[in-house]
C-alpha cells in the first residue's frame, strides 16, 4: 500500500492566477479565498487571480495568499480523491497551511497569524540570503563560521536537499561566504529577498510574533505534521506557539524531513501547489519516489486515477450531521427557559424537516440547510459554545458533508 505525504510550499511558489480554476470549477475552494477576503479585509482573491505580481510576491501578501491557495486545494483533493495522507508538510510558510488543513489552527487565525508574519518579516528589512549548490551542510557552515564575526554574520537556514542549501545573515557575511564558495568550485546565486529569514537576523521580528501565538488556541494535528525546526511529527498542541516561533529563527529542516517519511516508508509525495517547488525538492530528495504537482493538469488526473473516489462511500448527510454537533456540544447555560429556546425549540424544527426528507428521500434544499446552520448557531449561542469551537464545528460540518459554499451568505463565527 502506498503512503502518501501531502506538501505544502513556502513563498516563491505564488504567480498570477494561481487557484483561479479551482475556484471555477469547486465551491469549496470558491468559498476559501471569498472568506479570506473578509478576514484579511482587502480582496486577496483578485490580487492572486489578476493582481500584480510585484505585489503579490510582497512577503505581508504573499503569506495569507499562498496558504489560502493551498487549503483551498486541499479541500479539493480530498473532494475528488481518496487521498489520505499518513503525513503533512510544509516549507517554511507552508507549515501554517499544513496545520491548518490538519485542523491544529482555524483557517480564520492562521490567515491572521501568516499576515502578521509577512508584516515583521517585511519590517525585518536587513541582511540577505544565497542558495549555494554542489556543496554539504557540513561544508557550508564551516565556511559561514570562518567569514562571521558576532555583529557580522551567515548562517544555515534553509537545507532543502543534498544538492541545494540556502544561507542567510548580514549582507557583507553573505557576500564573503559566496566568494570562499565560489572560490571553491561551489555555485553561489544570491536571493532577491529583503531580510535574511530563518536566522537570528529575525529575532526581533520573532519575539513579536511570539506574542500573537501565545494567544492563538491550537489543536493536535488530525494528521502528523512534520516540524520545519526537529524534522519529526509534531504530537502536542502546547508545543505549537514555540515551535512556529523557533521557525522565525531557525533553518528549514527540508532534507531531514524528507529523510524522516522515507524512513518511515512513504514512497508517495503531492505537492498541493501553488507550483511545483516542494514537488521537486520532494524528487531531490528521494529520486525514486513518486512525486505528483496537483497544480499540474496531467498530474491531478493521475491522482484521481491512482486514487478515485469510491462511488459506494456512504454520503453524510447535511441535517443529521448539524443535529448530531448540536447534541455533542459541551452545555455550558444551565437556565431551562433559554435552553429550550435556544437549543430545544431550533434543534426539533430540524428534526422534523429531516424526518419527512428521509420518508421522501429527498435531498435538504439551501433553505433547509439554512435552518440547520441557524440552528447551530442558536445553541452555540445558548450553550455559550467558545468562538473558535464554533468555528471548529462549523468547519467539520461542511467538511464531513462536503457543503462548502453551499448555504449562500454564511460565514465562519470570527
């Protein structure tokens, strides 16, 4: 049996109309960059379908665009395949993305978090970085110790495969380290990057955004995700706020995470896209894998072909689905004449529209499924229900129902 990783890129991966088809042909995906517009408050799903590209690939833009472009993907994916992934992954940014399809961080506070990260990054604007090519980490970080001094200097930040490691720190550290390198026989190419990320370079940047993390309610991961700092699974929400801080300042772990699944047999990688960066990094990595680019045409139809939907899974269906969250909602009002308004009163209305669709066999119109979202939100409104849980559970419902964008005019509880 195959095992398939999920990979989600970093920035650099962004272009001009990336997830424009797939909002085209799939609500659910419609649906992701629409309320990424109103989180984030400007009109993100414009500027990646038909903006600027210097714009876009602005590092306060590019964050929230690409993880918005890559969970709407992967809400595709798991739409029209049977795609289950043993383990998720992400570079750098795509980290984010990763947990957030993993269901460890709302959709709504990642988009925020990632949009603040870009502001410090871009803010961060000292130092630079270079990817060097022919040449182990060993080597390079000798060279990095050998031009740096305390207040000047290069480091490791990225190691993305055994033939491609990027360094990153002052600009004048950088340059000597590029001319020891290159002196070496080593290719050097430096980066049009503003700052020099994943290094201590990013502290100050780092420590601020440490304070939004520590605010931020995570969840274990659905799926293992692969930490960019230890290169192993990430198994504890509390461990989360450090981790997506530490990774400010600390290199991408890319070659040892790859190292990681194929020792634990995953043989299978699908870069969710934008692009095909991770795609081919993945193929780097591990040469003899199979490495699929969902952003490719080609490629997705051999995904779906290699894993097609069963045709005999049982559909879950809208209806029962919200009445079953409303029942297993923590209750937290113990007053009985506002729990049988706001919970009783709601909940039997759906019921009994539920009860005469299963005697037609008919299937819940869009003012049907309204009244079960009305009623969810009565009781987590009664029940005192948190936000974010509302948020979680509003999630799995069109999730596990595959409704996205169904209900017109709903909105995740912010």
């Amino acid at each position: 049996m195959n095992k398939i990783a999920v990979l989600f890129p970093g920035q650099g991966a962004q272009y001009i109309g990336m997830g424009k088809t797939i909002c085209r042909d799939f609500k659910a995906a419609d649906y992701m960059f629409n309320e990424a517009n109103e989180i984030l408050g400007f009109d993100i799903k414009a500027l990646c379908f038909e903006g600027d590209l210097d714009e876009l690939t602005k590092t306060e833009n590019a964050q929230p665009a690409l993880l918005t472009a890559s969970v709407a993907a992967f809400k595709v994916l798991r739409k029209i395949s049977e795609v289950t992934p043993f383990y998720l992954a992400g570079h750098s940014l795509g980290e984010f993305s990763a947990l957030v399809c993993s269901k460890a961080i709302s959709f709504s506070d990642a988009l925020k978090l990632v949009r603040k990260r870009g502001e410090l990054m871009a803010k961060a604007s000292q130092g630079g970085m270079a990817a060097v090519m022919g040449a182990g980490e060993a080597e390079i970080r000798a060279v990095c110790e050998q031009v740096s001094t305390r207040d000047c200097f290069a480091v490791v930040s990225n190691n993305n495969s055994p033939d491609q490691i990027v360094i990153s720190g002052h600009k004048q550290a950088i340059a000597k380290a590029g001319e020891v390198l290159s002196n070496m026989g080593v290719k050097v190419k430096a980066l049009n990057v503003s700052a020099a990320f994943h290094s201590p370079l990013m502290t100050d940047a780092a420590d601020e955004f440490k304070e939004l993390l520590e605010n931020t309610v995570f969840r274990i991961p659905s799926w293992p995700v692969i930490s960019n700092v230890t290169a192993k699974p990430i198994t504890a929400s509390s461990t989360l706020a450090e981790e997506l801080y530490r990774q400010l300042i600390s290199p991408v772990q890319w070659q040892k995470t790859m190292s990681f699944m194929q020792n634990h047999n995953v043989n299978t990688f699908i870069d969710i896209g934008p692009g095909q960066v991770v795609k081919n990094l993945a193929s780097k990595n591990i040469p003899d894998a199979q490495a699929y680019a969902f952003d490719k045409p080609k490629e997705l139809e051999s995904i779906i072909n290699e894993y097609p939907v069963n045709p005999f899974k049982p559909k879950i269906s809208f209806l029962p689905k919200a009445m079953a969250i409303a029942v297993c909602t923590k209750n937290n009002n113990w007053d009985n004449s506002e729990y049988e308004a706001g919970v009783i009163k709601p909940y039997n209305e759906v019921q009994s529209i539920n009860s005469r669709l299963e005697e037609t066999g008919a299937e819940a119109t869009e003012e049907q499924m309204k009244i079960a979202v009305d009623m969810l939100s009565s009781v987590f409104t009664c029940k005192r229900t948190p936000i974010d849980e509302q948020a979680e559970r509003f999630t799995q419902l069109f999730d596990d129902t595959d409704t996205w964008g169904a209900v017109p005019g709903f909105k995740l509880p912010v």
